[in-house]
C-alpha cells in the first residue's frame, strides 16, 4: 500500500506488489513490509464517513503464507502527535497476527521533511521495546 497523499509519492521509489510473498533466511520466514503496509486499518474520513483508505490488507494476504516476523520499512516524517498513532497500529497488528515487528524509520532530513528514526520492536503480546 503505497501513499500518494500529502508529502509521500511512494510510486517514485516502489512498485505496487501483486504477488505476497515471504523471504526465506536462516532458517526464518520473514514478511517484508513497507511505509503503510501495516496501516490497514487507518481509516480515511470522507464525506460519507469513516472508509478504509485502502482495498488490500498486506499483512492479512501475508498470513495466510505464515511467517515468524514482520520487518517494516518506512519514511515517515516527525510529527508530534504521530507516536502514539504509529503505537497502536505496531501493538495492534503485532497482537492480531501474534507476531514481532520490527518497525524501522529513516533518520534524519531530505529537503523540508525531518525523520524522527523511532525504530523499534514490538513483541506478539504487543510490548514495546
């Protein structure tokens, strides 16, 4: 799920994924996810109410393939009223499929956007590390 909305253009970077797959290595299944991949559940407040902003849900289609972790990449700006958003949706998802997230920001800056990194680790009971 790749944004197109406000700051992103995801599309300049990535192609959209028709095909889920897992990555094998070491002996683990790992589901590689990027920027919004987990956000599924965001929802997008429209004139007739509270929409999905999304049609696909990555992590549900990655499921049903099984794997022991979740790696998320992303580049999502610093915004102060933003860690409590990102939070929920890392411990919800990582409740609901009972699996790690390892969840990793870009640091740093690129033209007028500030990265805050907050990388983190939320284990299958949704604790935060």
């Amino acid at each position: 799920m790749l944004p197109t909305y406000d700051i992103f253009d995801e599309y300049r970077h990535f192609q959209p994924n028709e095909k889920f797959e897992i990555i094998h290595f070491k002996g683990k299944r790992i589901a590689l996810t990027i920027c919004e991949d987990l956000w599924f559940e965001q929802p997008l407040l429209t004139n007739f109410g509270r929409d999905k902003l999304y049609t696909i849900d990555p992590m549900e289609k990655l499921s049903s393939l099984g794997f022991d972790f979740v790696i998320n990449i992303a580049a999502s700006p610093y915004a102060y009223n933003h860690e409590a958003i990102k939070n929920d949706i890392l411990t919800s998802n990582a409740i609901k499929y009972s699996v790690p997230i390892i969840y990793l920001n870009q640091v740093g800056a690129h033209t007028e956007l500030i990265f805050d990194g907050a990388s983190r680790v939320v284990n299958p009971l949704g604790k935060l590390y």
